[in-house]
C-alpha cells in the first residue's frame, strides 16, 4: 500500500489524487525515473562527501581539542545527514515502483524515523553553530585556545541534549508510520504532526537564527575592527560558512513546508477549494520533497566552497588515505615477493638432495 501523511518529514510520499469529483487528475503523473535517479546520486556524493568531513576534521585528536567548538556542529551536522543518506536508496525504489513501498513495516518506521532525526539534528546543530558564533563575536563568549579546551566537558552535554530532543520529536515516525493508507479519522493525526515538524523544525529556529543575524550584522563592522588580523579573517570565514549553510538549509526545506501546509489546509477546508492550486502542490510534491532531502549532500559542496581550510584538510585526507593504500599494496607485494622467495628457495634444495 503506498504511503500517505502530511508529516513533511516522511518519505517523498506522492498520494493517490484526493477523491474531488469536479477536479481532473488525468494529467497527474510524476516523475519515476528522474527522482530516483537523483536519490541515487545524491546518496553516493553525500555519502562521499560527509565521511570526507568526518574524516577532515576528527582524524586526529589534538585537532579536536583545539577546534571543539567548530567541530561539533560540523561533526553533528555531517552525522545527522549520514544518518538519512543511507536510507535514500530505499526512497528511490519506493518512488521508481510508483510509490509502493515494498520493504516491510519495521524499514518503513525505521526509514522514517532517520528522515525526521536528520532534518531536527540538522537544524539543531546549526542553531547551535549560530547562537555560539553570535557570543562569541559579541564577547559573551571568549573565543581563546584555553575556552576551547574548557569546551568538550560542556560539549558532551549540548550534543546530547540536541540528539535526544530531536530524537523524542523524531518518534512519531518510528511509532506511527504505516505502510497502509492514512483514514480520515487519522488525518487530524497527521495534521497535528505536520505542524509540529512545521513549527519546531523550521519556524522556530527560522526565527532564532533571523534575530542572531540581524543583530550580527549591527555588530560585525565594529567587532571585526578589533583584534589580531589573523583572528578576524578566521571569525570571518567561520562566519561566512555557517551563513551559507544556514541559508541552504532553510531555502532547501522552504519548498516543501510551505507545500504541505497549503495542502493541509485545502484537505480541512481551512481556505477556499482550488482545483488549479490542490493540482499544482499535488505535482509539486515529489519535487519539493527531492530539494529537501538534497541538502544532506549539499553541504560537503559548500565547506569547499567556502572553507580554503576544509579544502586543504581534505586534499590532507586524500593523500592520507592514498599513501595508506599504496604502503598497504607494497607491503602486500613486498609480502608476495619474500613468500616466492622462500618457496623457490625450498623448490632449489629440494632438487639438490
């Protein structure tokens, strides 16, 4: 049975037209080779490109410790889109098969549930990057080597208080999702999680992170004034990569929260009935869901792009991880070579007995 919720979270469910007797659904058909063909790509450059930035920034220890703050949200961040992309190939076969979802109840809570973790950790985590960045550009939080080395004790308990929150507001989905067909009784439900995903998902920090910025940009001229340049031009770019994380996430999700609420709000009648606006959300729908679940790979693209740091890590990783591969193949061959020895030395004295 295909799926079918308002929850903005859940899989990129495109239900069955609503049963309207003076709206045409005839020409009603979305997409079920381009969207799967995107999720698939997408799992495999977002997957690349998160353990890249795990592998960037945690590979050694002292890196760690003196980049704690930074590290967090990046790490979380990197962790909580690994979480959804590894479910990307299941949505992909869901859509391509008409959106029947043929794995099973137990991975279609499960699934379900990561979609929802992914989307409450992430902007979680870069609210948490916002507000932090904002005391410490307006001095209410020092920004020294000996407060980041204070920061892991309190580290432990904000990251785990974010992964424990959206993991409580990620729930529904691992205790409510079906494979059947929503009933109408239900829906009120569905509406009722749709808003919460809506308001505290999005809205809620959409506003924390407006004040924080507004009240930067009165700021940034004259703290960047002060201080050692080396620093300014670090709280700078530090400042400039989260920014556009922020605004990738919200521009990628805008589409879809605003889809499903007007179509919330059509289905209780909540405002006057359009055939022409329920038929354009309707195949909207798979499209908006596609940009949100976009932005798990996205930001690896845009560390690059805006992090000469990141990027100079990375090509770090890279010749890290190609020295060891290349050490492993001479020491296997070395291994190979001294065993053929042996063995034809042992061939050379059987034959002199």
């Amino acid at each position: 049975m295909e799926t079918h919720t308002w929850d903005s979270v859940s899989p990129s469910s495109s239900p069955s037209p609503p049963s309207f007797s003076h709206c045409d659904y005839s020409d009603w058909s979305p997409s079920l080779t381009i969207i799967p063909s995107v999720y698939l790509l997408a799992f495999f450059v977002g997957c690349l490109g998160n353990s890249l930035v795990l592998w960037a920034y945690l590979d050694r220890p002292e890196r760690r410790r003196m980049r704690g703050r930074d590290l967090s949200g990046t790490g979380n961040l990197a962790l909580a889109d690994l979480c959804f992309l590894v479910t990307l190939p299941l949505w992909a076969v869901y859509t391509a098969m008409g959106y029947h979802w043929p794995f099973g109840q137990p991975l279609c809570q499960v699934s379900s549930f990561l979609t929802a973790l992914n989307m409450y950790a992430s902007v979680f985590s870069l609210s948490m990057l916002s507000v932090e960045r904002y005391w410490v550009l307006t001095g209410r939080r020092p920004a020294s080597h000996h407060a980041a080395q204070r920061f892991p004790s309190r580290a432990v308990w904000v990251l785990g208080g974010v992964w424990v929150l959206a993991g409580v507001l990620a729930l529904p989905g691992l205790l409510l999702r079906s494979v059947r067909e929503v009933e109408k009784a239900e829906l009120w439900w569905a509406a009722a999680l749709s808003l919460k995903s809506t308001l505290i998902g999005f809205l809620l920090p959409l506003v924390i992170l407006l004040v924080c910025y507004c009240s930067l940009a009165q700021l940034l001229s004259r703290h960047f004034g002060k201080g050692p340049r080396p620093d300014r031009k670090r709280q700078r770019r530090l400042l400039k990569v989260i920014v556009t994380l922020v605004m990738a996430f919200f521009l990628c999700w805008l589409p879809l929260h605003v889809n499903k609420t007007l179509s919330m709000l059509l289905e209780f009648g909540l405002v006057p009935y359009s055939c022409p606006l329920d038929q354009l959300l309707l195949g909207a729908h798979p499209y908006v869901t596609c940009l949100a679940y976009l932005n798990s790979c996205l930001n690896p693209l845009l560390y690059a792009a805006c992090d000469p740091s990141f990027r100079k890590r990375c090509r770090g990783a890279i010749v890290m991880l190609c020295w060891a591969r290349k050490r492993g193949a001479k020491g296997q061959r070395g291994k190979m070579v001294h065993l053929k020895i042996v063995k034809n030395l042992l061939t050379q004295r059987k034959l002199s007995y």
